[in-house]
C-alpha cells in the first residue's frame, strides 16, 4: 500500500485523541461512518517506516472504525488498563485502492466526488 503525503500530528494517538479526531471531522469524509460506502478502509500509518495497519479488532478481525487494540505492540508506547497510547510518529487515516489517506485526505477526496457529480 501507498501513503500520499499525509500531515503527522504531534500528539500521541488514544482513544480521546481518536474521539476529538471524529469530533473535528464530523459531517465529512474524514470518518469511517461517511467514507465507508465508498470503500474506504480505516487504518494507520507509521510515518517514519511507511508501514500501514488496518484497523482490527484485538482477535485481528477487521475493524469498521479507528481501533487501537488490533496495532502491533511495537506501536504502544503506553498502557493503562484499555487506555493505550500510540508512538507519535503514527496517525490515523484510510486506505482506499492501496494507498493511505489521512483524514483530511479522504474528507477532500469525497468533497471533490461530490462536486463532480
């Protein structure tokens, strides 16, 4: 799979970081609930290896939204009972047709489907 040049964040990911994510993104295509539909798949990419990861329950089962408890532990940087804190270097996004989208990536990608249509 492909990354287009997605924005790191420069705060380490959790479920608040996760939830205040949905939040900014609420109404767009920045979020599993709007982009599903389309066929985006939501993931995580690790920008310092460019390594990315579905999101997946813990048993490995894919995800339909951001979970962090299918990551590997080598992305765990913190763990406090089913808070978990991810290295910074990763971020939260989508794969669609192998390559990854950042939030804001999808939320344009679905606004500039839109308009053409």
């Amino acid at each position: 799979m492909q990354a287009l040049n997605p924005v790191p964040t420069h705060s380490r990911l959790s479920h608040r970081v996760l939830s205040r994510e949905n939040a900014h993104f609420s109404g767009t295509g920045g979020i599993s609930q709007n982009n599903r539909a389309q066929g985006f798949r939501p993931a995580f990419l690790d920008t310092l290896t460019g390594r990315i990861y579905l999101s997946c329950f813990a048993d490995g089962r894919p995800a339909p939204i951001h979970l962090l408890d299918g990551l590997p532990a080598a992305l765990v940087v913190s763990e406090a009972g089913q808070s978990r804190r991810i290295r910074v270097a990763v971020i939260s996004g989508f794969v669609l047709n192998e390559r990854f989208y950042s939030r804001a990536q999808a939320a344009e990608y679905l606004r500039q489907v839109a308009l053409s249509s």
